[in-house]
C-alpha cells in the first residue's frame, strides 16, 4: 500500500470520528433539550394542579365552615332569647317559664352541639388557605427554576446551532416564567365591613 492510501484512509477515518462524534454530541444535546423542556412542562402542569386543588378544595370548605357558622348562630340566638325572657319577666311566672326555656335551650345546645367550633372552622380555613396559598407559590417557584435551567441550556451558542440542526423543525425558543399580574403588585385590601 502506497504512503498516500494510507494517508487517505486515515484522513477519511478521521473526518468519519469527527462526524460520528459530532452527531453523538448533536444527538446528546437534543434529548437534554427535550428532557428541559419535559421537565418545564411537567413544572407547568404542577401548578395547574395546585390551581385545581384550590378550586376544588376551598368551596366545600368555605361552605362547611358557613354551616357550622349558621348552626351556632341558632343556638347563640335560642340562649339569647331565653335569657332575655330572664331579664324582661315581671312575674316569678315569667321568671319560671324563662328559666326553663333557658334551660332547655342550653340543653339542646349542648347535646346537639358539645362544642362551639366557629372559631376553630375558621382557623382551620385560615390554615388550608394559607396552605394552599403555599403550594401554589412553590409549584411557581419550582416552574421558575426549571425555565432557567431550560433557558440556559438552550441559549448557549454550540447547543443552539445543535437543536437547528439536529431539532428537525421542533421549537426550543427561550420560554418565560411565571409573572404575576399587574394588579398583583398591590396589596389586598382587607375589609370585615358588611355591605
């Protein structure tokens, strides 16, 4: 064999491992990318989830804590009325008839309600919306996180011209993160008043 065969063949070999090489690169760089993107979208998919909890979740909440709410009213109302007979009776008649309704009313208060839980209903309703509030924020916290890590990847020059030409038309554009809206930046107005 001539010097220059050999000289052929190891120059077409090297430029073979150059290509080789270079599609296993291309090829490593694309199945990243998809698996960044993967991960954003999955991110994205938690916070849909957290929104659907909330949604599912803080309506039969709210709905419990009214009942409750509405079922002590009756018998705070019911004792009230009893007491004021108490205080309103001219007669000892009065005064009798009143103490038996304030009893009675006391009595199914407490066998049909041994516990007043208003105030606990609605501390628990704090407590799950604070939570649920939470996890909304840390899904969004964690989409964010997964759209920098994707961003990087794809922005990086060598990695870009790679997804052209190994993407084969599929998009992996800079994505943005969560942003809150406008409206957002204010602070909530807080308001007890009955209207």
């Amino acid at each position: 064999m001539s010097k220059g065969l050999i000289t052929a063949l190891i120059v077409i070999g090297g430029l073979v491992l150059i290509v080789l090489m270079f599609v296993g690169w291309g090829s490593g760089v694309y199945d990243n990318a998809v698996g960044a993107q993967e991960e954003v979208n999955e991110k994205w998919s938690n916070v849909q989830a957290a929104y659907q909890r909330r949604a599912d979740l803080i309506p039969s909440l709210v709905e419990t804590v009214k009942g409750a709410a509405e079922n002590e009213r009756g018998i705070l109302t019911a004792v009230t009325q009893a007491r004021a007979g108490i205080v309103n009776a001219k007669t000892p008649e009065d005064l009798e008839v009143a103490g038996r309704q304030i009893n009675t009313a006391i009595n199914l208060a407490f066998e049909a309600y041994p516990q007043i839980k208003s105030t606990e209903n609605f501390q628990d309703l704090q407590a799950q919306l604070e939570g649920t509030e939470n996890r909304i924020n840390v899904a969004r916290q964690n989409y964010n996180e997964s759209i920098k890590g994707y961003n990087t990847f794809v922005r990086g020059f060598f990695r870009r011209t790679a997804l052209n030409i190994f993407g084969d038309g599929e998009d992996f554009s800079v994505r943005k993160g969560f942003e809150a809206s406008a409206e957002a930046q204010n602070a909530p107005k807080v308001d007890f008043s009955k209207k």
